[in-house]
C-alpha cells in the first residue's frame, strides 16, 4: 500500500507495471527535470524502476549449444598458433550469443575449453577467482593444485580453490581437452580479481598424488576437526566413482521426474557445495526418459559425458552427445530428453542463490 501511495503522489499512472520504465507518461517539465538532474549524476528511479524490479527473472542470457566436435578443430587450429605457455593457457572461451563480448557463458558464470598438447606446461599462477575443470578427452594429463598432482580421466570433476597455485602439464602423448568453469563475472562484480605469477612454471609438489583424495574421501575426519575450509580438500573427484554411486543408486531410488537421478558434488567437510560460488552436478537419464519441466533461478551449463538426446529450453531445441555443451538461462523451463542412458554434468551459481536466500525453483512448469 505505502509502494501505491508514494507512486500516486509522484503522479504516476498505477495501471500495471509498464508504467513504471515506459515514459509514457513523461511531460516536458518532467523530461527537463530528467536532463537537468542527470548533470549532478542523480536518475530518477521511477524512470527506471521496472527494469529493475522485474516480476521475473529476465536475462540477456540466451539458451544456445556448442558441439565438442566444432570446439575441437578450432582448438586443434589454435594449438598450431601458439604454444600453452605462450598462452599462458590456451583456452576458447564459450560466449554466450546473448553476452558477446563479455566472456560469460551466463550471466555470473565463465566457460572456456582448453588444450594442453603433449609434452606442454601451462604455467603456475594462482587468482581470485574458483575453477573447475571437466575433463573432456584425453587420459592422464596432470594438474597441480595446492602441492599436489591428480592425473585427470575423461568426466573427472577437478577444483582449483581460490587463491591456490596451479599448474597443468601433459606428459602423455595425445592431446588432452576439458572445459574450464570460473567464476570470473562474480569477481569482477564485486570488484575483487588478484593474479600471481609463479617464479616457476611448476609449482613445487609437497604431497604424493593420491593424497587429498585418501584423507578426505573415505568418510571420515580428524577427531578435533570443528570446521572446514570453503572448498572441498578433494580436489580430484573421479569419474569412476561418480559413475558407480550413479549406477548403484539407480537401482533402488526413484526417479526424480525433472531430474531423473541428480547428485551434487560436495564439500566432505560441511556437507556443502564442493566450491563457495559454484554448485556441480551429475545426472543420470535412462535411456528413453523425459523429463517434467523444470526451472530454476540458477542459470546452469550443461555437458554431458555419456549419452544422447536432446534439451528443450523455451521454445528453443537443443540436441546434444557426449562433450557437447549447453547452456540453460536463469528461470527458462528445460525440458530433457534421453535417447541413450545419459550422465550429464552441469554446473551453476546455485550454492551463492541459496546463501543469499533468492533460489528459487518450478517444477512442472
Ligand atoms: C585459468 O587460470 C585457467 O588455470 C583456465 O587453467 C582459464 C580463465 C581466466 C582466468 C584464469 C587455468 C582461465 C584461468
């Protein structure tokens, strides 16, 4: 009631929402206050209030996929042009159609492919921002992270933790692609992005491989341990494992019907998300299964390890297979669509929605 009052005493039209960013109700003395105040850098917030405040989430986030086979050969092409070190590290960034420009793949999240050909060192540094990788083809490179090497097999889920030195480094003699997620756009929202460059391009390794994932997988903890860190201490989570809890839990759980079997990875400490800002996830979908509409605040990239079918986001189709990858917008309802049994990972902002209160999802809709 107080939100109408104000309105009417501003002597705006109330008859819906429009009113309030049209201008259609703006006068010549109103259009002469707006262009006076704007020299003192003041805006008048009834001008722009309703692009503001929407009644849903509206996005230039578009849905749109990439086939692995087209990111390939442009990669493949790069790694003719310039070396991983030289690169520094030899990504191709996944823009989102509707973010041109801004290397996000949504709106607060970052998707890159990268390629470490054999025998190449992408060099240590260590940044604000968090990293996941998902490895996509090859088997055996390595990534060091923190004082440790994990090798990387194909739907491995690796985490580089804020802050953190990392060093990637393939010492096997194919080729070796996976897709980077950061939460780059988060961090130069907030204004809060330090990079540091290691005085070697390898990191000193302080830990056998193995290490992290023996301590801190096998479901237990130090007796006194009260608290964990923010991001998981596994920074290796293998395929092999995710792919046999996914088996095992197929024969006794029910199917979610938007997301047939869906886990998330998570922090063994807190029970949390395996990183602060960035929620990961797996899927199983039976061969033939279709999935109710669902949709949810956390706008989520998609790419599937095993399996095929197809995504209907709004009123846009997208068939995808292994490695592929696509992008679902904050509040469009996705609909799946399994061919073959499929395992999908995807990830999101989702862990920051439900800190801060706002996740929100729909299902059936
Ligand atoms: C980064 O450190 C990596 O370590 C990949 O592999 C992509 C994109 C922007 C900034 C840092 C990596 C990145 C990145």
């Amino acid at each position: 009631m107080l939100f109408v009052s104000i309105l009417t005493i501003m002597g705006l039209s109330i008859a819906g929402e429009q009113s309030m960013s049209t201008g259609a109700a703006e006068t010549p003395a109103r259009k002469a206050f707006y262009e006076k105040i704007d020299g003192r850098n003041l805006t008048a917030l009834w001008t722009v209030m309703g692009a503001l405040i929407t009644p849903e989430p509206r996005s230039r986030c578009v849905p749109f996929g990439w086939r692995f086979a087209d990111i390939r050969e442009a990669m493949i092409e790069a790694g003719g042009l310039i070396t991983a070190k030289e690169a520094e590290r030899r990504v191709l960034i996944l823009e989102n159609p509707g973010l041109r420009g801004e290397s996000k793949i949504t709106t607060s999240l970052y998707c890159g492919v990268q390629l470490v050909l054999p025998g190449e060192v992408a060099p240590a540094h260590r940044h604000s921002q968090s990293a996941l990788r998902f490895v996509m083809e090859g088997s055996g490179a390595h990534t060091a992270v923190g004082g440790e090497r994990t090798r990387m097999e194909v739907g491995d889920f690796v985490i580089t933790p804020s802050g953190a030195w990392h060093d990637h480094g393939n010492e096997t003699d194919r080729p070796m692609f996976w897709l980077d997620g950061l939460d780059i756009p988060i961090v130069q929202f907030f204004d809060a992005s330090f990079v540091e460059h290691h005085n070697a391009d390898e990191q000193l390794i302080t830990r056998p491989e193995g290490d992290a994932l023996a301590r801190y997988g096998a479901n237990m903890l130090p007796v006194d341990r009260r608290r964990g860190a923010i991001t998981s201490p596994i920074f290796n989570y293998p395929y092999v494992r995710t792919r046999e809890a996914l088996e095992q839990m197929r024969r006794a759980e029910a199917w979610d019907p938007c997301h047939g079997l869906k886990m998330r990875y998570i922090n063994p400490e807190t029970g949390d998300h395996a990183m602060p800002t960035i929620g990961a996830f797996m899927q199983l979908l039976p061969k033939g299964f279709v999935t109710a509409p669902y949709r949810s605040t956390d706008a989520t990239v998609f790419s599937p390890v095993e399996g095929r079918g197809r995504s209907r986001i709004g009123e846009t189709v997208i068939e995808w297979g292994p490695q592929d990858v696509f992008v679902v917008p904050s509040w469009k309802p996705v609909v799946h669509e399994a061919d073959e049994d499929a395992v999908v990972f995807s990830y999101s902002d989702r862990p920051i929605h439900e800190k801060l209160g706002f996740f929100r999802e729909m299902r059936g809709a």
